[in-house]
C-alpha cells in the first residue's frame, strides 16, 4: 500500500518519495525497495505513525507547569510513555501513551481540568513523513527570500534597477559587518592570551565585498610571530616575560606545553578548537576538520547564529580576498554582476553551500569565472593579473609559499577601463549579464584552463604530460602533510577535471577541481538557458502587465525555468573528455597533437566502446557504416545501410569549418580505430603539433573532420537486470567495495552469468549507435545517439538507463586502463 504512494513513475524511470531517491528501472527498484535505507525509513515512518496514533496535542497549562505534572494527570486515561513540552514557549505539549486506547479515552473526556486549569485536549497531527535533508531546507529558505525579493524587483524600471536591488537585499548589512568585526575581536583577544603576537585575519565573503548575510565568518590565525616568539623565547637564557613582552603573560602560556615549530597542523587544530570551546564566551559546536583539503575548526556563534571556521594555513586565501577586494573596487559593475550570478547560480542548485560540500562550483570559483569573463570582453573590463603585477610598487611585491602574490593594494593605482558596456542591454550592445551567459554556453571547459593570471583560456593539451590523478588517501595525506615544503612549481600540476579554473596566485591549484561533469554540465546549461532568456522581450521590458519580468524570470529556482522547446526525451549518452584520468602515454600522445588531439581522443574512446558492447556485454555486431564528415566532399563513404538518415540534435556538433576539431578525420581511420586495428595516426600523432599551444589562443577549426561512425548492434540478453546482485555474489568478500563498471574482468563474469543463467528476451533487440565527436564551442565529448529497435521498445528503454551510466563509467575504466 505504502509502496504505491512512495514510488512514482517518470520518464527516466521510478522515483521513491520517501527516500527521494531516482532509479532508472525494475530491476533496479526492487533492489531499491530491498535495500538498507528504504528498509529503515520505512520502520521509522511506522513507528512514528504508531506514536502519533498513541499521542494527544494539550495546550492551555501554566508556563511553568512540569513534565512530572502532566504525566500524573493524564495517566487516568492508561500508562504514559512521554510528555514532551515545547522548550522555547512552553505552551503545548505532546503526550504520549503506550496505548491507543488511552488517546481514545482522553478525547472522549469533553472537560479536561488539571489542578484549576482548563486544558485543551486535541488529536495529535499526523504529519507526512519524509526524508528531510538539508539541501530542502535550504531551498524552502531560498523560495521564502525569493518570495520577499520579487516585489521588490518588480518596482524597479530595468534591470539594471534590479541588479542594484539584489545587491542591497543581499549584502551583509552594515550593523551585521560591524557585530563580526566585534567577534573577531573578541576572538584576537582570547587567543592573544594563548599565542601571543598571533593575528586572527578575516577572509572569505565576510570581507571580500561580495558577502550576503547569511555567509560564514573564515578565520585565518596567523602564528608566525609566535613562533617567533617562542623561538626567541627558548634560546634566550632570559625569562621570558623580560625578553618580549610587557605583561608576563608567557608565564603560564600554552607554549610550554606545545613547541609551535614541530606540532602537526591536526594537533594545533585540536589546540585551537580546545581554546574557541572553553574560552571564547557565546561559542559552541566547535569541531576540528582535520581530514579536509585545508583542515580548519568549526564553530558556531549563537549571538548571531554565525557559522565560522579558522584555519592556520591560509595565508593565500588571505591573500586572494584582497585580491578581490581589488577588483571590486576597480570597476563598479563587477558586484551587481556577482551578486546575481552568485543568486542566479544558487537558484539553478549550481554553486554555494546549499546542500553542505557537494561537487557544486563555490562562490570562489564562481567570482573567478566573472572576472575571468570581464577580462575578456572587448575592451576588457578588468586587467589580467599579470597586468596588474606590473602595476604594483617595491613595496607592494608579495610572495605566498613561492607563489607570486603582487598587485596594487589600491584601485588607484590601475587605469580605469575602455569598456563602457551597461549591466543590461542598452545602445545595441547585448549587455555585460547576458553576455556572461554567452560567454560560457559556449565555452569549451574540456578543451581549455582558465588562467585569470594571462587572461585567457590556455589549451589543455599544455597541461597533459603533467596532469595526475589525485586520489582521495593522496589528498588527505597531502592536506596533513600541509606544513612541509611545496614540490617547486615546474614539478606541481593542476588536478585537471570538468572545469579547470587556476587560481589567479597558486598557479598548481584547480578552483574548480572538485567539480563532477554533471555539475560543469549543469552550469553550461543553465548559461545556454539563461542566454536565451536575456533576449527574449520579458528579460529586456518591464511587463505593463505585472507579469514577472527581467531577473525575476532568470531566478526562477532550478527545474520551475522554461522548459526545452521540444520535451521528448532524447536516447542520447555523452562521454566526456577527462584528461586526468588518462595514462601518461596517452595524454603525451594527445599533447604532441595539439589541436588534433581530440581526433585521437574520439577513437580511442570509439574503440573502447566497441570493447564495452562486443566483449563486456556480449552484444552482436551487425554491421559498421561511417558517414564522411560533413565538410568534406560528398559523403562519399557512406555505406549501404548506414545511419545517416538518422535526426542530428542541436546539441550535436556541427562540423563545419568552425567546429575546431582537427586531425586525420578519414571515415576509415575511425573504423579502423573502432575496429580496435592498430592502424597509424596520422600527421598531428606524428608530431605535427610542434608548436606550443601554451604561447596562443586555441586554434579554431582547421583541417580534416571526424566522420560519424555508426553500428548496429544484437542483445540477445536482459544483461542490464540483477546485474548488483549477480556482481555481489561473484565477489563474495565482502570487504571488495569496487564499484559497477570499474573492473572489466568482472563485468564480462556478471554479463556471462547472466546470458547462462537466464532466458534470452523475447524478441532480439537491434539498435544502432552513432557516434560524434563534440568539441570547441561546447565542451569536448563523444555523444552518442542511441537509435532505438523497432521492437521491444518497452525493454530497451531500461538497457538504455542502464546504459547511460554504465557505458560512460566502463569507457573511463578502460581509457584509464589503456586497454
Ligand atoms: P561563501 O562563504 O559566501 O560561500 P566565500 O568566498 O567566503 O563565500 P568560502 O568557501 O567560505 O567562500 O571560502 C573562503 C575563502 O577561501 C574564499 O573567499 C577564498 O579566498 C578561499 N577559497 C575558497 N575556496 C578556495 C579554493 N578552492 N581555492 C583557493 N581559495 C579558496
Ligand atoms: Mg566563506
């Protein structure tokens, strides 16, 4: 019964409303129904249900009535098992009994009089019971700020007007400012007790100019000079109070128990937390985090519901705050263009902390794509950080654990910009916010680095030969091992990923690593979303009418926005282009092609698929055609019975001379790839590419065309269904935890349980799969368009669920393989 109201139907299959949880198909949802947490919530659910059907809601008693008291009055109507008052008013209570029939027997009495007092006597509510995780939270808080927000958006005259509004609803208000200026002076002061000459340096939103009010307070404690300190203070025979400091405080510090020069940093963090938690009055849910990239202690400040965190290794995040400051101050349309993306972007659930640390874009990284995008407009809005190192005095050079830090400390010191642009279209130009989104619907993240450092989008193919592949144990170990000393910069790579944003002064680090594909998917969506929106009449016209208009529109929360003008849903499969998992001879190989690596790339992966299909789920192959590329002459190697009657989606790449892909593109040289045969790459393999594409732009679009493969394939086989429990019990050991498609031996053995154990399907399924080769103005990938057969369509549809993450997931296990 519970069953038909938790699950529904979607076009992507099944969704469980108690555990909000998607699943592509049945096989998948029985499982689903089995498992662990649906288990779980559905005994929570019943026994919640079981007290709500035991329990009574009474008001009407004295503020200061007690537990005790209720208890002993309501046990004449049969045992109480609890009474629950409410903390904050003390007005109601709920009353449990271990019985139903007791809750009868209580509402059945009309009159309820406790000592004099008249109560009220009610059912309790039976409230619908689901998973409530924080990410809803944070969205029905988002709804409710919309809700108050949209007025006030709706009186403006442009959205010029708007933008400006969302900056004085957002921002951290004056008072707000000056009450955590308070905070972190009161929190100097402790810890000036414990660490003399420490600093407790604020960075983050909290200063940087683009903070809203409900942003967090990040703490830096800087204890270089007291380390110094206590050095000075070990090697002097004088007493140490004489030697520095006028008070004496040293006497009973905290440095004789810890010598600052030796401590790890998960010691002094624990320190740190000990001193925030009993010493800095109003503090509480203090937590050291010494498992994370930059370990930092966790605190909350009840006074002004604040969360903040300090950490003592952040010298460059202090850094880059100025840094943004700086460019906050050099041109007046970088906040009201940060403010709203930052709110366009948390509404589409693409950046900011709405569901704790996700693999969305943070508001760092986020900024750094505005102003990466304003150093890139015609004139530039802001200079390249390289520019502005040069713009820097003597004094002003600042170097941050060899990383070159130097910029003007004052706006004064940069010639004001050319670019004249409006927020909002005005005089034919498309306006800066809207051009934003242009911007990167197009850009092509795979292909490309942001360097805000030289302003411009370097190839990633420069990138290749170094790029490594961090694991989590290397990262964690590389967090704890924070205080030894950097590899030197030439031997640091980025963590290449989806979206590689370098940061403007640690030249070695990825803003964006953290990153999924799908979340670097998202944002481009939304960005081609948005694009369209802002040149449509209600983005650009205040409505006569009062209908929604301008912003108001562009913040509609994610999944509420307009939708795609066609709503069938596509069989399409996308496999992106992941350098850092490569191995090293490849990403080598790709290098020395230069802006033909993504040909080699497009085999490779064609080839590995083939692996997939043929070999890992015994499909059969029918045949193979391959559809010249469309620039090229004639189509003239197109074969009998190939797919080129088959739609194009807008989506796909379009192979005209702009495409940017360039390489061997023979129809034959894919098939031969396909075909796994070893046959040469041609001329960019060979070394063709010698020029280093670190020195210019990426090129765009110049010699031969990828064609568009296309094969026709046999399952015999439901090898999608029960493959989890197929896969468990050929691992047996239950320590194994290797996930679907990371183990190709494995998968053949599940795929060859299957086919032996279980009856073909009823009908053969013959679908084909083309292949395309996307890249350059979008990011690059391989979408495939799955055709769907003529009969069987119904089971198909749950290979294909399968196959969208499967076959993705296996191609990435036997690219990184090398096989
Ligand atoms: P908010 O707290 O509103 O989300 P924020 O800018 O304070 O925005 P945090 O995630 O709190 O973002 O990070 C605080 C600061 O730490 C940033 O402003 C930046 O200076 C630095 N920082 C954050 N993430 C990174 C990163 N990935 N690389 C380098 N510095 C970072
Ligand atoms: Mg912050």
């Amino acid at each position: 019964m519970d069953l038909e109201v938790d699950i529904i139907t979607t076009p992507k299959g099944f969704h469980c409303n108690l555990c909000n949880t998607n699943v592509p198909n049945k096989p998948s949802l029985d499982e689903h129904v089995k498992g662990r947490k649906h288990r779980t919530l559905s005994t929570v659910r019943a026994t919640r249900r079981a007290q709500e059907e035991r329990s009574v809601f009474v008001s009407g008693f004295p503020k200061d009535a007690s537990q005790a008291q209720l208890t002993q009055y309501f046990q004449q109507f049969g045992p109480v098992a609890e009474v629950i008052i409410d903390k904050d008013k003390g007005v109601y209570a709920i009353v449990q009994f271990s019985e139903v029939d007791s809750q009868l027997t209580a509402l059945s009495q009309l009159v309820h009089d406790m000592g004099g007092m008249r109560l009220r006597v009610k059912p309790r509510e039976k409230k619908g019971f689901k998973l409530v995780d924080k990410k809803n939270t944070g969205v029905k808080n988002q709804e409710e700020f919309l809700e108050r927000l949209k007025p006030a958006l709706g009186q403006a005259e442009t959205v010029n007007e708007q933008m400006q509004c969302v900056v004085e609803r957002l921002q951290l208000a004056e008072n707000k400012r000056k009450a955590r200026e308070l905070l972190v002076q009161l929190i100097q002061e402790v810890f000036t007790e414990f660490f003399p000459e420490s600093q407790v340096l604020p960075f983050g939103s909290s200063v940087n100019t683009f903070g809203i009010h409900s942003c967090d307070l990040d703490l830096f404690l800087d204890l270089e000079n007291t380390k110094t300190f206590q050095a000075r203070a070990k090697t002097s025979t004088e007493p140490v109070a004489e030697t520095s400091s006028d008070d004496g405080r040293s006497e009973d510090s905290i440095l004789s128990d810890i010598d600052l020069s030796t401590a790890s940093p998960a010691e002094l963090l624990e320190l740190v937390a000990t001193i925030l938690r009993k010493c800095v009055p109003g503090v509480h849910k203090v937590q050291a985090v010494t498992s994370a990239r930059l370990p930092v202690v966790k605190f909350h400040y009840r006074a002004l519901d604040l969360h903040g965190d300090i950490s003592i290794n952040n010298r460059l995040a202090v850094r880059n705050t100025r840094f943004l400051q700086l460019c906050s101050g050099l041109d007046a349309r970088l906040r009201p263009l940060v403010y709203t993306i930052r709110y366009w972007a948390r509404q589409k659930e693409l950046a900011g902390n709405v569901g704790g640390p996700g693999p969305l874009l943070n508001n760092y990284a986020l900024t750094l794509l505005v102003i990466f995008f304003l150093q890139n407009t015609d004139p530039p809005v802001l200079p390249t950080v390289d520019q502005l190192k040069h713009m820097a005095c003597e004094e002003e050079e600042c170097v941050i654990e060899g990383w070159d830090c130097t910029f003007p400390s004052q706006p004064i010191a940069v010639p004001p910009s050319k670019n004249q642009q409006d927020l909002c279209k005005c005089l034919g130009s498309s306006g800066l916010l809207a051009a934003f989104f242009s911007f990167y619907a197009t850009f092509d993240f795979a292909g490309n680095v942001i360097s805000l450092r030289e302003g411009r989008a370097l190839p990633v193919t420069s990138f290749l030969s170094q790029a490594r592949k961090v694991p989590q144990e290397e990262e964690e170990k590389n967090a704890m091992e924070e205080e030894q000393p950097r590899k030197p910069h030439n031997q640091q790579a980025p963590k290449l990923g989806s979206l590689n944003v370098l940061d403007p002064f640690e030249l070695s680090h990825n803003v964006a690593g953290n990153l999924s594909e799908r979340s670097q998917h998202s944002f481009q969506r939304e960005c081609q979303e948005a694009e369209k929106y802002c040149r449509s009449l209600q983005y650009l016209r205040k409505s006569t009418k009062g209908k929604p208009w301008g912003l108001v529109r562009l913040f509609a929360p994610h999944g509420q926005g307009p939708k795609k003008l066609d709503g069938s849903v596509e069989m399409s499969i996308s496999i992106p282009f992941k350098p850092a998992l490569l191995p090293e001879v490849l990403r080598n190989q790709l290098q020395l092609a230069g802006d033909g690596f993504r040909l080699i790339w497009f085999q490779k992966v064609c080839a590995a698929m083939v692996q997939v299909f043929q070999n890992v789920l015994k499909c059969r192959l029918g045949s193979f055609t391959e559809s010249a590329p469309s620039g090229d002459a004639g189509h003239a190697a197109v074969a009998p019975g190939s797919c080129e009657s088959m739609e194009t989606s807008s989506e796909e790449l379009n192979t005209s001379s702009d495409s940017g892909i360039a390489g061997p593109g023979s129809p034959q040289s894919a098939a031969a790839a396909a075909a796994g045969s070893k046959r040469r790459l041609s001329s960019s393999e060979d070394g063709d590419a010698s020029s280093s594409p670190q020195d210019k732009k990426p090129r765009l679009g110049s010699g031969p065309k990828p064609g568009t493969p296309c094969w026709t394939w046999t399952q015999t086989h439901a090898v999608w269904a029960g493959r989890r429990k197929v896969r468990r019990e050929l691992i047996k050991d239950a320590a194994d935890t290797r996930p679907e498609g990371s183990n190709m031996a494995l998968e053949v053995q599940v795929t060859d349980h299957i086919v032996e154990k279980e009856p073909p399907v009823k009908v053969p399924l013959v679908f084909k799969v083309q292949a395309k080769l996307v890249g350059n103005t979008q990011s690059t990938k391989v979408l495939l368009k799955v055709h769907p057969p003529s009969e069987g369509k119904e089971h198909f549809r749950d290979f294909f669920h399968f196959l969208e993450v499967f076959l993705p997931k296996m191609v990435d296990t036997l690219m990184e393989k090398g096989v």
